[in-house]
C-alpha cells in the first residue's frame, strides 16, 4: 500500500486576520501568538489528523489556513 | 571619487558602469559607438548559457543567480507572453546606486532590458524607477529615442514607483504595475509565474541588467576578470562615510571594505552598517578584515546585500541610530499580516525607549524597565517568517545586530547612561509623503 | 382534497416565515463572524458553525416551502415558476423575485460547501451576494401574500429588517483599511514621553517633519 506523501499546513498571513477558529479546532498544531494570530507547527500533518486538519481549512473564515505538499517557504 | 588613502592599495581598474567620476551620461549615438550595437541573439534562451558561465548574481540585495531567473521566466512563459521589468525603484533610503545609474548611464540599463527580454521571449518591458520627475521624463526621452532609432525590439514604458521601502518589492512592484497599490501579495504563486498582469514576470535589478548587457557583448570570462571565483564581477555601492560624505563607487566583489570606507581616518568609526536597512551591523575592527562578499559576510550575520555600506561615526550611539531606523522601517509595513504590523511598532517603541530617543541633552535619564530585553527577543522571534514578504526578517536581522554589536551600548542605557555625545542623526530616514493610502 | 390542498398552500406559507427567520439569523451571524466576534458562551468556531448549520436548516424549509407551492392544487405554480425567474402565471413579479433569491440562495450554499476548493478570491465574490439574496426574499415574501403586512408578522419583518440594517450598517463603517493603521500603532507604542494624542495632523505629518521636531 503506498503512503500518501505528507501535508504541511500554511497560513497565508495576509488574509489572516485573526479570528482564532483554527487554534480551537485544531490545538495540536496551532496555537495563537500573543496578538491573537496563529502560530502554525511546521511539522508534517500527522496522518491521524489529516482529515481534523482539512475541516479546519475549511472552517477559516477568512479561508487563510491552507494545506501544502511543500515544506519550504516560497516568500520573495 | 574618495579622498581618503585606502587601507589596501587597489589596482587600477577600468570602471565598467559607472562613467569616470565628473563625467555625464552619454547620449545614444557615443553609447553605440563605444560598445557596438546591441548583440541580439536571434532566440529564446541564447543568452542563458553566457549567463550561467559568467556566474551573474541579482544586485538588488538577494545575490540569486539571474541564469535560474532566466530560465524559470522562459519556462513559465510556456504559451503566455511574458513581462520583464527593470527593477529601480530602490527604496531603501541610505542607498544611491539605482537612481545614479539610471541618470549617470542609461543606456546600458536599457540594453540589459533588451537582452533580457529577448532571452525570456517577451516584447514587453517596464522600467520601474525611484527617480523624481525630471529624471523619469528624461529616461522616457531616451526609451522614445531608442525605439524610434530601431534600437528596442521590446516595447518598454515607464512605470514611477511610490518612495516606500517595500516599493521594490518583487509582488508588490508586480502589483503596482498592475494598477493595484504597491503592496506585497502572498506567494505562491511567485511573480516568475503570476506577475504583472498574471503574466510570467522577470524582475531584474538595473544595475543587474547593465551587467547583463556587457556580458551580452564580452562574454562570461570577460565578466569574471575581476571579483572572486565565487562571486565575479563588480557591484555598485553608496558608501556613506563617518565624516558624512556620500560617495558611490563601483568595487570589484572581494575588495576589503577598509579600500571602500575609511575606518580609520577622520572622526573614526566604532561600527559599519553592511547591506542596508535589513543589513547588519558589524564592529569596525571586524568589518576592517573583511572583504566586499558573501563568503566573508554570511558567517557573520551580514550580506553584500544592495551595496550600502555606512560608518558609523565614534561620537554617535548606535542605538539611536538603530531606534530612528526601526522606527521607520515600522511605519514601512505594509500592514497587512497581523504579525508584522504588531511585532514591529512594538520593537521600536521598545527600541526607542531604550535609547532614549526622546531625550534632551539636558533632561534627566529615565532607565528603561530591564525587561525591555526579553520583550525585544521575544517580539523578534514572533515576528520572523510570519509575513507574506521578507520586510520584518529583514528588520529583525538589523535590530538583533545593533543589540549583539552595541551591546555595551545596551548595558549603559539600562543603566540610566548613555556615553556618546552626538545627538545629532546620522543614517537618513526618507522623507516621505504623507501617509496616505494613494502613495501605495 | 380540497382540505389537504389548503394544508400544503398553509404549510408553504408557515414554512416561508420559518425561512425569514432563519435567513435573517444567518445574515446577522455572517456579520458576527466578520466581525470576529463571538456569541457568549460558545467558542469562536461556534459562530462560524451555527452560520453553517442554519443556512443548511433553511435550505431545508425552503425546499418544503417551494413544494408545498407547487405540488398544492390551490393555486397553480410550477417547478418552471419557482426557479426559473419571472415565468409564473400566478404572481409572476413576486414569486420571480422568490426565484431569483432561491437561485442566488442556490449560489452561496454550493459555493460554501467546496469553498476549499474554489479558493478564496472566487468564494468571497460569490459570498457577497448574500447582501442581495435576503432583501430579494424579504420582498418576495412582503410581496406575494398578505401574511406579513399584518399582525405579529408585521412586526417580525420590521424587526428582521431593522436588525439586518443595523448589522450592515455595522459591518461597513466599522474597521480601518489595515495599511492606515500602521502609524497610529507605531505611535502607540512609543514611549511616554514623545507620546502624542494620534491627531489627523500627526498621522499627516512627513517623515521629516517627525524627525525634526524630534531633534
């Protein structure tokens, strides 16, 4: 059986805008900073919270928390 | 160009950019006849491979090799029409080196566009510059003369960019072209995929693109007679000495930074400021032994960066120089990412009351809370990587040197002390418009 | 027959209001959430969710709504009528405006169920069409009988409309374009002694002007 390759979650900081929903449905890989912003783990999704950390994509009300393949930062 | 007797004795070199010190641009027809005409390559992608020979790195402060920038904006550009822009928007404050090569020789900026675009296969251009009126009306003068003498196949316009420090930056300078405020956008997708109008974007420094035009005529073992192996070539730096003399000089990559700033000469120098306001400071006696180049500068928490070296006079505090800088790099946010525009007035307003910045020469001291440094730590590790661009690193990078270089400095301010006399400022801070949302 | 025809033409009719209800809660917890605020006592993804919830609740009502109108012998509307705008026999303008809504209704809620994956840009153009959707329902319903211009009724209208006023009107004048509140932190947190009540003229002064008055 071949293993899916690993997800990283991401925010995009500038559609961030605080509202905190991620950290409460999420705490194992996010918690907030003292501003009120996530603070994203940079670590691999653990398989058994794949499907928790898709849900919580798709709760961000500002659709900022994303799901990559990559690990590495594309910023300029 | 300098006064000063250098340290180490250069040898002579023929400036490659920079016309000799006094002389004005040349017109176009003296351009041609002194370099030939312009060396089309006939495709796509010819001019790559002299690229990645000569070993050419972006001068507008990353060092990222232009053959990959190249090559990436022709493969992007698979079935869309690609952009190239000439990036000399330069709005890093203590810097000169774009706005003086635009006006002191254009026409090698303009041929680099020419060989770049004709390299990523597009006929479309932007100069995008820093410059005021009358020199944006002049070098549009000179693009209209080129295009009408048949000298431009790609059709270049001039764009002006707003003087904000992030300006320059690669989404944001997309952005701005697009008709949208300069600010900066989250990547992916990068500009060499989706930029200028969505379009396949090559952003290139000037001053990389003046290179590039006489690499395009000399060849890559020309480009590499001077510089080191490693990093070959010259590079075009605004040198602001401690007596307060701004000179600009083209140095090869490797020179010893005693040859470029007088250290010891004059008022002396307790520190120098290497690569900018997202820089890093260095002490004097370090920075003395050191060479213009990464290989020398990295291990030390520095970069050649955009060629801004500044001497920081004996008399003035680098923690006032540091707060005024901080504090205007925060006004520089954008933003727009909760992070950066949190972390950073927080850090200079922490800075700045650590220096005192407020302090009248003659009122008494007000010691700052000795937490200050924590805060500081901790605001600065907050705020690393949690922007969509590279302006809070950038600042972080600046004010963890000032702490770790003035840190007896830092030790007698907490203290209620401070043991430089000059108030006076030294490194400039722009003056800028209004903050306004139009100036985006 | 005639009896169980009245029944569905009545059940079309309750379950319409119920609709009003619902949507005028989903319009105003789509602002709370904007707004990033929370409803006491639930947790912040409280609101996100019961906004969710309730908008999937008044899809449900809105289907029994539409076939109990059509499939009662009452009065005749067809499917055609209840979706399409504007081609019911029977009060056409006012059950066309209840088509358009139904349509636009149809919009929001497929958008939101994949809007991973249509990504933000494309939701958040769709979304805004929540402001027209409830006002074009609120007319269809105002329009097509005379339930809600009496009574009690009455006054839930009025008072749905007034609160969805009063929460738009909350929503577009309330936070500051980010870029603008830059200068007010960074004077914020300078320190005491150069700290200024942040006035137009500070936040209008040049760079230079700032620098200056702090020599």
């Amino acid at each position: 059986m071949a293993t899916k390759p690993a997800i990283h979650l991401k925010v995009n900081p500038i559609a961030c805008s605080g509202h905190g929903v991620c950290a409460e449905l999420l705490p194992e890989l996010i918690s907030l900073d003292e501003w009120g912003y996530p603070l994203v783990s940079d670590k691999p999704v653990p398989a058994g919270l794949a499907r928790q950390a898709k849900r919580t994509v798709t709760d961000c009300p500002a659709l900022a928390l994303l799901i990559t393949r990559k690990e590495h930062d594309e910023r300029a | 160009m300098t006064t000063f007797t250098p340290a180490v004795d250069l040898p002579r070199r023929k400036l490659r950019l920079l016309p000799p010190p006094g002389q004005p641009a040349i017109d176009l027809a003296e351009h041609l006849a002194r370099y030939g005409p312009l060396p089309y390559r006939g495709g796509r992608g010819l001019l790559i491979d002299d690229v990645r020979a000569a070993g050419l790195t972006g001068r507008g402060g990353a060092a990222f090799p232009v053959h990959r920038k190249l090559t990436a904006v022709l493969r992007a550009a698979d079935g869309r029409r690609p952009v190239v822009v000439a990036n000399g928007a330069e709005g890093e404050p203590a810097s000169a080196k774009d706005k003086s090569l635009l006006l002191l020789a254009p026409h090698l900026v303009l041929d680099g566009i020419q060989l770049a675009a004709e390299a990523v296969g597009a006929d479309e251009a932007v100069l995008y510059v820093g410059t005021d009126e009358r020199g944006s009306t002049w070098l549009t003068s000179l693009i209209s003369q080129r295009r009408a003498a048949g000298v431009d196949l790609a059709a270049v316009r001039l764009i002006m960019a707003p003087p904000r420090f992030i300006a320059g930056q690669e989404s944001a300078l997309a952005n701005r072209i697009s008709g949208k405020p300069a600010l900066p956008s989250f990547a992916p997708p990068r500009v060499y995929q989706r930029g200028v109008d969505g379009r396949p974007t090559l952003v290139q420094n000037v001053e990389t693109l003046a290179h590039l035009s006489l690499i395009g005529r000399y060849g890559p073992s020309w480009f590499r007679a001077v510089g080191t192996a490693d990093e070959p070539g010259t590079a075009i730096c605004t040198l602001r000495q401690a007596d307060g003399r701004v000179d600009l000089t083209e140095a090869p990559l490797g020179s010893p930074l005693a040859s470029l700033l007088d250290l010891r000469g004059g008022p002396g120098c307790t520190a120098v400021l290497v690569g900018g306001y997202h820089g890093a400071w260095l002490p004097a006696a370090t920075a003395a032994e050191l060479t213009l180049s990464n290989a020398d500068l990295k291990p030390h928490g520095a970069s050649v960066g955009a060629g801004v070296l500044a001497a920081l006079p004996q008399d003035r505090c680098g923690l006032r120089e540091t707060a005024r800088v901080a504090r205007y790099l925060a006004l520089e946010s954008a933003g727009q990412c909760g992070p950066c525009r949190n972390g950073l007035p927080r850090i200079a307003g922490a800075l700045a009351e650590l220096a005192d910045l407020s302090h009248p020469a003659d009122a008494p001291w007000r010691r700052p809370d000795p937490e200050i440094i924590a805060d500081l730590r901790r605001w600065a590790g907050l705020v690393e990587r949690r922007g969509a661009c590279a302006h809070p690193d950038g600042t972080v990078r600046f004010v963890a040197s000032a702490l770790r270089v003035f840190g007896a400095e830092v030790g007698s301010h907490l203290r209620g002390r401070c043991t430089k006399p000059n108030l006076w400022p030294f490194l400039p801070v722009a003056a800028g418009p209004t903050q306004e949302q139009d100036w985006w | 027959m005639h009896s169980s025809s009245i029944a569905l033409w009545y059940a079309s009719r309750a379950t319409g209001v119920v609709c009003l209800v619902l949507t005028t809660t989903v319009v105003l917890l789509g602002v709370l959430v904007s707004k990033q605020r929370r409803l006491p006592g639930l947790p912040r993804f409280g609101v996100v969710h019961l906004h969710r919830y309730l908008s999937l609740l008044a899809v449900g009502f809105v289907t029994v709504h539409i076939l109990t109108a059509i499939v009662d012998s009452y009065v005749s509307i067809s499917l055609a009528a209840a979706i399409i705008p504007f081609v019911s026999a029977y009060k056409p303008l006012w059950l066309g405006l209840g088509a358009v809504s139904i349509d636009l209704m149809a919009a929001l809620i497929v958008t939101s169920l994949v809007r991973a994956r249509i990504g933000r840009n494309g939701w958040r153009v769709v979304h805004w069409v929540a402001y027209a959707a409830w006002p074009i329902a609120v007319l269809h319903s105002i329009g097509t009988g005379p339930d809600l211009r009496r009574g009690p009724l009455l006054w839930l209208t009025l008072g749905s409309v007034l609160a969805v006023l009063a929460a738009i009107g909350w929503r577009a004048f309330g936070a500051k374009p980010r870029a603008q509140l830059v200068p007010e932190l960074v004077a914020a947190h300078a320190p005491a002694a150069s700290r200024q009540p942040v006035s137009h003229q500070r936040r209008t002064k040049t760079y230079q002007g700032i620098e200056a008055a702090r020599r």
